[in-house]
C-alpha cells in the first residue's frame, strides 16, 4: 500500500540529499512502495517483515541459519508476501509491538545485530535518524556501537499502541517511555502531536521540535483553475478504510443530493486499497447503489503520482473526516497544493493546519450533517473555494515544500553541538 509516513521520508531524504547532504536511506520490513522516485535504491531491507514474524513465534528459526534469514530478506519474496494478506491488525501485534520496543532484549536482536553489522560496514555517519517511534527499541544499540546521536521522527504511532489490546497496551507505552531517554532529539509533524507524545511518554521540551511535513511539489500548478471545476466533484485522497472517515463522507455526499441549491454533484473517491479494507468498501459502493448514486460517485485504487494529480486538478472541494487524532494528514497539503479548498474535522492536527495555511474551512467531527453543511458552504460560494483553495495553495508552496522540511530538519540537527555539514553522511533507518 502507498503509506504517507513513507511518502514524507522519501520525500525528506530528497531534500536533504538537494541541501548537499549524503544521505543512506534504509528500508525496513518491506521495500517501499512509493509514487515518487525511491531514494532507498540499491540499500538492502532490513528486518525482513518476514524474519521478524518468525523470529517472534518461533525460538528454532531464530536460532537458524544466517543463510535462511538472508534467503527471507529477498526483496522479490518480501513483495511477493505483502501480496498475499491484508493489512496487520492491531489487536493481533501486542507481544510483537512489544518484543520489538525491547530492542537488544526483544526476540528480533538477531535482525539488529545484522543491521549494525552492516551499518559498519559503511561510511561513518554522522546523526542517525529513525523514521518514527515504534523503531526505539534499536536506538540503544543504535547509539551505543556507532557512537552517534539519534534523532527520533514522530509519526501518529499513539493511534497504533492505543489500538493494541491489554495488557500489551499498557506494557508498550512504557517500553516506548523507557526507550525515549536514548534519542537526543524528537521531531514531531505538528504542535498537536508533540503535545500529545510530550504528556504520553514525558518528553521534555528541550528534546523536542516541531517540522511540518512536505511534500514534493513536481507537477503541481499554481494560480491556475482546471477546466474540471466547473462541476462539484467532492474528493477524497486517503487510505479507503473507516478510520479515515470514507463512510462519513459517503453519507454526507448522500445528504447533499438531496438538498436544494446544491445543483448536481459528484464524489471521486482514491487512494490506498488493500485486502482488509475491500469488503467496507464493497459495502460503501452497495450503499451509493442502493441510493441511486453510483453513477454519481467513482472509486480510483492505488493511483500512481500522474492520476493522483490529475484527479486533485479535478477536485472542487476535498475532505477526509478522519476519526481519530491525526499527528498531520498529507493529504490536506497535497489537495491546498493542487489549490483545492479542504473541509476537516475540528480535532487533532486539522484547526492548526487551517490555521497555518488559511486553505479551508473546519466543521463538528464524527457528523455527516456539519459535513455536508461545510461542504455546501464551499460549493454554494465558488468564490470563496476558490480564494481558499489559492490562499492554501501559497502557504503551501512557502512552507510545506520537501525542501522546506528538508532545511527546518538540519537546522534542528545543527542546533545540536555535533552537527553534520553539508556533505556529510547522514544515516537514516527508516520503515515502509
């Protein structure tokens, strides 16, 4: 599946490579997936997802072979795997969550000597990063045997561990507490989030800062309306999955055809889809069926970058009523840089990201009715979408560029007194 939390490291790594930097960007568990040019290329995976599983149930493989563990890294097998189930449930990972928090204690120790063995091997780094907090585990040995230091990237991980059931719940918040001291640096994607993680695993301030995400602008256009928009096209880019609010917006696109004055309407519906979220969907496209509105409404699965920008280019109004406290939300950046006014939930990041950007409008959460109203406000007033949908899209190509983030990361790292200088090694564990 596309993952945003992939996207944005990719993304950063490009950057910082763009400021002058070396950067060796390593995948772990699976290749990643990306619509953008992979900046992991010709790195080895590390932690095979399927090593790790099976170092988890069984003490006879982790005692195995080398060869076998090296044989389960094939980067072809791992895909191959990915292909074959849906996504990883929460409620069935606690002890897994757990082992791997415990790093150098856990039941994947073998995975992490294998990877500080090769780290080893390369040019020496300056800072090490880890693409989010449920990698902590490591951060010791991490530390310890490359004698660096090692900046953290927080990334919404609260959602995850509070989905686990107890008592794994509890027990994996305090192993991501007791990990924490060994990151000199934490940096979180809003001030939302930083408070969130600063009251969960008692961060201290002075450890922390907050960089918004970016996001690769190639191929976006500013100050230009797409033909397109003439219509109302309500659009949603996102992981097609409950969470994410989709039934949300599919009753609140169903209210709106029945209003007056909102003329006629469509819902364009695309991002990740996978085998677990398939049978929801299914039920989505029954329900706009049953209502007569499936010719109203189109689905766009896993879309590479040119038809995720050109379905953005044809958005009138875009909303992703998450339900649960997101740490950012890329999608928001991605439909402002496409100058496409967005509707969100007032909770978590969103209030702060309208704030910040002033590229839409904010309504009650878990209501299709406030949603539709919202919506209806924009579409109703193509004046107002428009000037909100340009005001967003300035603050994005400002403040949420890939080199923007890229800049405001070394920054934080040279605000530390063993900064790297341009040209410098920088190496990077980070996950897909």
């Amino acid at each position: 599946m596309f993952c945003g939390n992939c996207l944005r490291d990719n993304a950063l790594v490009a950057g910082l490579r763009r400021l002058g930097h070396e950067v060796l960007m390593v995948p772990l568990y699976l290749p990643l997936t990306l619509d953008e040019t992979d900046q992991s290329a010709g790195t080895p995976v590390f932690f095979s997802g399927i090593n790790v599983y099976l170092d988890q149930k069984s003490k006879l493989f982790r005692n195995g072979p080398r060869w076998m563990h090296h044989l389960l890294s094939a980067p072809s097998l791992l895909q191959w795997a990915a292909r074959q189930s849906g996504k990883t449930k929460a409620d069935s990972l606690g002890p897994l969550t757990l082992s791997m928090l415990r790093g150098e204690a856990g039941n994947q120790a073998r995975e992490l000597a294998d990877l500080i063995e090769w780290l080893k091997k390369q040019p020496p780094p300056d800072v090490i990063f880890l693409s989010n907090a449920l990698l902590l585990g490591m951060a010791h040995r991490l530390r310890d045997e490359l004698k660096r230091p090692l900046v953290c990237m927080l990334q919404g991980e609260d959602y995850f561990l509070d989905s686990l059931p107890e008592p794994d719940r509890s027990s994996c918040w305090q192993a991501l507490a007791d990990r924490a001291q060994y990151a000199d640096l934490f940096v979180a994607p809003s001030r939302y989030f930083a408070q969130q993680m600063q009251t969960r695993i008692g961060l201290s301030p002075e450890k922390l800062r907050v960089i918004y995400n970016g996001i690769n602008l190639d191929g976006y256009q500013t100050g230009q309306s797409s033909p397109a928009r003439s219509g109302n096209t309500i659009g949603y880019l996102a992981r097609m999955c409950k969470e994410k609010g989709l039934d949300t917006l599919v009753e609140a696109f169903l209210d709106l055809r029945q209003r007056e004055g909102v003329g006629e309407i469509k819902l364009c519906i695309a991002g990740s889809l996978g085998p677990a979220d398939e049978p929801f969907v299914a039920r989505l496209r029954q329900r706009l069926s049953a209502a007569g509105a499936a010719n109203q409404a189109s689905f766009f699965p896993n879309v590479d970058r040119a038809t995720k920008l050109q379905l953005l280019q044809s958005f009138s109004v875009f909303s992703v009523p998450a339900l649960y406290g997101e740490a950012f939300g890329l999608y928001v950046i991605e439909a402002l840089a496409a100058g496409v006014p967005v509707v969100q939930p007032r909770t978590a990041a969103f209030p702060e990201l309208i704030e910040f950007t002033g590229g839409g409008v904010l309504c009650e959460p878990n209501s299709s009715k406030a949603l539709a109203d919202a919506i209806e406000g924009l579409v109703n007033n193509p004046d107002r979408a428009r000037a909100l949908g340009l005001k967003g899209q300035t603050a994005v190509f400002e403040s949420f560029t890939a080199d923007s983030m890229a800049r405001n990361v070394a920054a934080a790292v040279e605000s530390l007194h063993w900064a790297p200088k341009p040209g410098a090694i920088v190496s990077s564990a980070f996950p897909s």
